[in-house]
C-alpha cells in the first residue's frame, strides 16, 4: 500500500530555491570555498550580484560595487569569482531535472527557483518527499536547497524563508494550518513579502504596517486604495486563496539584453557593433518564443560612479508598423533608435536593447500600405538560418554590423572559474 493510499490528498505549493545559488555553484567543485565569505560579481565584475552567508555577514550589500570591496580580496578577507553562468544554467538543468521527476507540474520561476505544484499528492507525505529531494539535490548536484510548502504561491515563499534561515526545519518548512500561517506572518516583516518588497514597503510601514499580518487585518478596500489589485491579490494569497495564476505557458512581455563594457565606448562605430549584437540576441530570443515585438528600445549609459566624468543617461525606441523578430530588422530599428541618442564627447560604460509590446507570431497583421511581404519572408529565412549555424551561441554566421564571437565576448571576467560540467578541458584534476 502506498502512502497516497493513506494520506488525505490537498492542492499545494512546494517552492524550490537554490540557497546563495551562484556562490553555491563555485562551492559545488572548490569545496575549499566552504566556510569562507564569498562573493560573485556581475558581468564586467562590476558589483555584487550574490553573497555567502559569511559575506553576508561581514555586511556585505547586493549592489556593491567591486572597487568598493577590492581591499578586502587584497587583504585576504574576502573571496571573489566572477559571473560564469555556463556553469550556472548547466548546474540549474539538473537541479530542475530531478525536481521535473517528482513534481506533477514544474514551473520554473528562475535560474535558481521553481514551484512543484502538488496537486493530487498526499499532504502527509509531502514533508518526507521534500526532505528526500533535499538530500538528493545535495549529493547529485552540490547545491544545498530549501523547499517551502504550503496552498498558495506567496505563503510558500514566506514557508520557504524559514526553511533557508533555522537550521532547525532541515531544509523543509510547511505551512499547512490558520495558526501556523498567523505565527508565520507574525514573524514575516512586510518588505520581506514576495509581491511588496522593498519597493512597496516604505509607504506600508508609514501607515502602520509593520509585518505581513498587520497587512492582512486591513480591510480589502484599504489594501486596493493602497497597492491596487496587485496589493489586493498578495493579500488574498497571504491568507491562503490562490490567486497568482500558473506562469509556466505565458510568453514574455519584454526582452531585454544589456552588458557593462570592460572598456569606455566612446564613438558611434564601436558603439554600433555592440547595440547590433544586443539586437541581434533579443531578435534571437523572439524566435525561440515563437514572439515577434512592434518597440526596439535603446539604452545607453556613462559610468554613474565616475563624478569626474560628465554623465549622460538617454534611451530611445522604434515602433515598427509590423512586429518582427528577424534579426535584420530589429538590429535595424535598434540602429535607428541609437542614432537618436548618441553623443559624441561622453564616455560609455553601459548599453542594451530592449524589445516590448510582444505577440505571437502566428498573430501578426500586417499592415495595406509599404509592406514588403517577400522581403519579410526572405529576412526570416535568412534568420532561421542564423538561428541553425549560431548553436554554440557564437555569431558565426552575422551581420556586418554585428562582431564576431559570442555577444558578450570582451566582457572583464579577472576571477572567472572554469567551466567544469560543460567543458571537456576543464574537467576536475585529481592529483
């Protein structure tokens, strides 16, 4: 007899987050990283993008730029790597493969996050399936994790807080009765709820909302006055209605590609291969979607930490009659966009494309006047093509405008690990 033969069956989240993921990452294959600060930088090694608890501890802040911190790696008090997401998404797969293998239905929510919905699956049991996929995940893998369980998408996020911070759940946190959820929001300060945040909090706490459930004793019409449907369905969820709909099947409603330069652009050629590549990435994206996007964007940036610099923030966008997701003509609107804004005499440090308003591609109207169907068809051709030849991620087959190698080749990697599980040259040595 199993046990989904003797326990009562209910509609539940388990939500899966990679504890320190990027840091847990270096860990996985330098085991001597284990108890020492640690830090991983953005590209270009630009700022802090994920810390270890000892880092954390030494006050350490998300965002902190590198030069703020360098003495500390100098000195012998901080270890740093750079960003090597080959080495994350790879890590990532079989950390969601092993969760696809027990979950009815995985959604993934991000590179180090997904929700197993499980309806249908004992409640009973569900602690011990969870505490199993704890320790399996751990020694498949290396990555330590921590599994919140409860009825809904947000008290599963607040479940899943206290498993990564008391020892003492083991990694697994349910949240399954009126008086746990209750002492659950209790202990929960508003900013920490997923859906308020930082962002929300400062004009909820100014009103007397201090934790999570001081915000659901607020009436409903208050929470809408407050933070509008958005506040409304965070409040409902924290009191154990559904109301944040499965994400797994919604297509994106922006794309965005950007990157820091390891060097300051300072004219429009250079500047051009760089946008053209971004463009070329988005356009990239739109077809594996199955999307195409009416708005190319335009960023471009100065160094804002440089007050000796002249600064120079500006963006722009192109509105195409007809989406598109060929990568000839979004490069060519996120061209056109960036003639808008480039100026010469500034020093640039940042730039990236950004493609909106999305819809299907089997959704596209075309327009009666000045539309090239044939051209249009050709430049998809053409794209798909690009798409086959460009498997390694390397614009092997471009355009003239765009360089070669892959799109964010050049970037400052100074404390870059090797790719481990993805290269054979790079493969462990034991001596």
């Amino acid at each position: 007899m199993g046990c989904g033969d003797l326990c009562h069956k209910e509609s539940v989240y388990a939500l899966v987050d990679c504890n320190n993921f990027f840091v847990s990452c270096e860990r996985a294959f330098q085991p001597e990283l284990e108890g020492l600060p640690v830090v991983v930088l953005s590209n270009n090694d630009g700022c802090v993008v994920a810390r270890s608890n000892e880092s954390k501890a030494m006050g350490i802040k998300m965002g902190t730029p590198f030069f703020k911190i360098r003495y500390l790696v100098e000195q012998g008090s901080l270890v740093v790597r750079s960003s090597n997401y080959t080495l994350y998404g790879d890590l990532s797969a079989r950390v969601m493969s092993i969760l696809a293998e027990v979950a009815p239905r995985l959604e993934v929510y991000s590179i180090d996050e997904a929700y197993m919905d499980m309806d249908g699956v004992a409640s009973e049991c569900l602690p011990g399936i969870c505490s199993a996929l704890v320790t399996k995940i751990r020694r498949w893998t290396g990555i330590p994790v921590s599994i919140g369980i409860a009825g809904t998408k947000t008290l599963a996020k607040v479940a899943n807080h206290f498993a990564k911070k008391y020892k003492g759940y083991r990694g697994v946190c349910v949240i399954d009765s009126e008086e746990k959820i209750r002492k659950a929001l209790e202990l929960t300060p508003i900013k920490e709820v997923w859906g308020i945040g930082w962002r929300g909090a400062p004009k909820l706490e100014a009103s007397g909302v201090k934790t999570a459930l001081d915000f659901i004793q607020r009436p409903s019409e208050w929470v809408r006055g407050m933070m509008g449907i958005g506040g409304v369905r965070t409040w409902a969820e924290l009191q154990g209605h559904r109301m944040i709909e499965d994400e797994r099947n919604e297509k994106r409603k922006s794309i965005c590609t950007s990157r820091s330069f390891d060097k300051m652009v300072v004219d429009l050629d250079e500047m051009t291969l760089r946008v053209s590549d971004f463009a070329g990435k988005c356009a990239e994206k739109l077809r594996k979607d199955g999307t195409a996007a009416y708005s190319v964007g335009v960023f471009i940036q100065t160094n804002r930490f440089r007050d000796d610099l002249p600064q120079y923030f500006p963006n722009a966008s192109v509105r195409l009659d007809v989406p598109a997701s060929s990568t000839q003509e979004v490069v060519a609107a996120a061209l056109s966009a960036l003639r808008m804004v480039f100026r010469d005499g500034f020093e640039y440090k940042r730039a990236g494309v950004t493609v909106y308003d999305i819809v299907e591609s089997d959704a596209i109207q075309t327009t009666l006047f000045d539309f090239d169907q044939e051209t249009r068809d050709r430049d998809d051709r053409i794209s798909k093509v690009m798409d086959l030849v460009n498997t390694s991620g390397k614009n092997v087959l471009r355009l003239a405008t765009q360089r070669p190698g892959h799109y964010s080749d050049g970037i400052r990697r100074e404390f870059c690990s090797r790719l481990y599980s993805t290269s054979w040259s790079d493969l462990l040595e034991i001596k």
